[in-house]
C-alpha cells in the first residue's frame, strides 16, 4: 500500500503538469538568431559583446565595447536587439518603446536600436539615445529604424562607431562635469582638465564650467580660470593644435562671460602680485573679465567689494585696470576713483601710480 504522502505529491504534480499553460513565444527562434547574428557581427570586428541574461534585461539585451585598433577603447553602449517580421514597416522598421522610456532616456551610455531581418539576414541601426533626445511634444510608440541603415564593415567604420563614440564622449564630458561637485580636490581637479577635453567639441561643458566658478577656490579656481581662458583671444598662450579650441565653440562659450561684480572680485582675488605679467594668472584672468561688454562698469565696483573685504591686492588690481583702460584720460579717472574711493589712497603703490600718471598720462600693462 503506498503512502498517503506521496500519492497526494503525485497527484499535485500530475494535475501541475496537466494545467500548465506555459508556451514557447513564438518569436523566439527568431530573437535568439537576432542576438547570434549581432553577436557575431561585433565579435567579427574585434569589438566586446556582452549579452544581457533575460532575467536581468530592463531594456538592454547586451553590451559593446567598442574597439579601435585591436584595443580596448572604453567605449561602451547598450543594445537593444529585436529579430522578427513583426518589426518591419512601411518605410523600415521599428522598435517597440513599451515601458523603456525611462531607462533609455536616462541611461549612463548611449543605446543602440538593433533590428534583424530573418529574410534578408541584415541587421539595421538606429541610435536610441540620440533619438529620444530630439523628441519634442508626445511621446511615440516606437522607435524608427530606417531600411538603409543597413550594418556592414563600412557602415561601421564610417558611421555607426563614429556616432556611438560622439554620443559615448558626451555622456563621458556629463559626468565630468558632475565630478566637478565632487567632495574629493583631487576628482575635481581631474574633471576641470577633461572638461577642457570635452568642451573642444561641447560647447555645454565650458560653459558648465563657466557657471561653477562660484563654487570653486584656491587650485581647483585656478585650474578652472586656466581652462576658460583658452576660448578668449589670448595672445600669450602658445597655441597648437592640442589646445586649439573652435572658434565656434569659443564664441558660444565666452558669450556666458557676463560677470557680476562679485565674481569679479573672486576671480582677481586668486592673482599674485607677481603673477600680473603676460601669460601669468593675472593675464588670464583679465583675458576671462574683458569679454563681458560691461567689464569697464563692474571692474570699479569689484573695487567697492574689495575694500570692504580688506583685500588690498584685489582693491589695486581693479584700481590699476580701471586707470589703465582710461588710457590718455588716466588722470581724469584716477581723480573719479579717489573721489569714490578714498580709501585708495591707503593702499600701497597707489602714491607710484599716481606720479606715473602724472608724468606719463597713462599707465601701461602687460609690457
């Protein structure tokens, strides 16, 4: 006679087996030979194919890392790989938006669309990333993925790495610029120098820069100043193509260089005496002030916060600059200054300053 126990076990899991309504998808023969066929595309150019294990996919089914020369470049994006008739349309085929929008709007890399044809056997591209970013109004059901997108060796070359390393670099110049708020001096260090990197090709990053000087001081500010100066017409830094900076991306930068008194004064404050001549610090910052078209108003009241800070270098430096800008009307200036100021008088080379003007007529800078 069998055991109660176990006849009430087998019949339990007869009448499991029995009701399961478990099925295969129909599709997906087809996703599996989608993900085998941009596998081996990849894996043909010497690139890192990493696949997603379906329990872990939100959104992504693998990884790539791009490669240049046989290396490793650091290049890495997210794929999202559909392998099904399903998918085409009247004008080329889509990709299924569902409930990505988020994960893919917000990802840390760049994400391609990959679409396999199990007729023709090609693999067709989009960018995901670039695409979500350029929507504007209601969100749409899908992703576009255009029939001549077609991945071959060329087109990888020529256009998909390309992209992918522009859209892998502009995620790369964000978080360089987060890293600037970082509680580390070293990090932020770090991150101003690869602003300088990024911002050759982003104007956003210099410009975030720009906007993050308050939040700066002592090495990291200067470090910062010595970045930003590089989009002004500065004539005492040797240029060369490393350093060069578009002057497309100068002029959308410098256009932000609209300071306030305040930052005036900051930005004169980290100067050294001796660090007033041609490409020093002082030259660097004067370069960063004069492409604010007010730099003449805000300069003299720079000296006003000065003087009530006790800062008696950056009080004379925006003295001098405000007399040196008078040019042959120095002594007229000089005399306004005084009047509004009285407390110039106390500073040391002021009496210098004014016996040159008054032999001279002007002062000169920079010589």
């Amino acid at each position: 006679m069998r055991c109660p126990l176990s006849l009430a076990v087998e019949r339990s899991y007869t009448m499991a087996i029995g009701e399961s309504d478990m099925r295969i998808r129909s599709n997906r023969r087809t996703e599996t030979e989608a993900v085998n066929a941009v596998r081996s595309f990849f894996e043909y150019h010497n690139c890192v194919f990493q696949n997603v294990d379906q329990e872990n996919d939100y959104g992504k089914d693998a990884y790539v890392d791009l490669t240049h020369e046989n290396r490793v470049t650091g290049t890495c994006i997210g794929a999202q790989i559909k392998g099904d008739v399903s998918y085409r349309r009247a004008d080329g085929y889509a990709i299924p938006i569902d409930e990505h929008f988020d994960v893919w709007r917000n990802s840390s890399m760049p994400i391609t669309g990959l679409v396999y044809d199990p007729d023709d056997g090609l693999i067709r591209w989009c960018s995901i990333t670039a695409f979500l970013e350029s929507l504007k109004g209601e969100r749409p059901a899908s992703i576009p993925v255009p029939a001549e997108n077609v991945l071959t060796t060329q087109s990888f070359e020529t256009q998909f790495r390309p992209h992918f390393e522009r859209e892998a670099r502009r995620t790369a110049a964000g978080n360089c610029v987060l890293e600037i708020c970082s509680d580390s001096p070293d990090r932020r260090m770090m991150a101003i120098s690869e602003c300088f990197a990024h911002g050759r090709s982003d104007p956003r990053v210099l410009t975030s820069l720009r906007y993050l000087l308050n939040s700066l001081d002592d090495d990291c500010l200067r470090l910062a100043v010595v970045v930003l100066t590089h989009t002004t017409p500065h004539p005492d830094i040797l240029w060369t193509k490393d350093n060069w900076i578009p002057q497309e991306i100068c002029d959308a930068v410098c256009a932000h260089f609209r300071w306030t008194p305040q930052e005036i004064f900051k930005l004169l404050s980290i100067i050294e005496p001796e660090e007033f001549v041609r490409g020093g610090m002082g030259e660097h910052v004067y370069m960063t002030i004069v492409q604010d078209p007010a730099f003449r108003t805000k300069v003299e009241d720079a000296i006003e916060l000065a003087l009530e800070s006790n800062n008696e270098d950056a009080a004379w430096y925006s003295f001098y600059l405000c007399v040196y800008w008078a040019g042959q009307n120095a002594r007229e200036k000089l005399k306004q200054l005084v009047t509004r100021f009285p407390d110039l008088q106390s500073l040391d080379f002021f009496s210098e300053t004014v016996t040159i003007v008054n032999q001279e007529g002007y002062v000169t800078l920079f010589e």
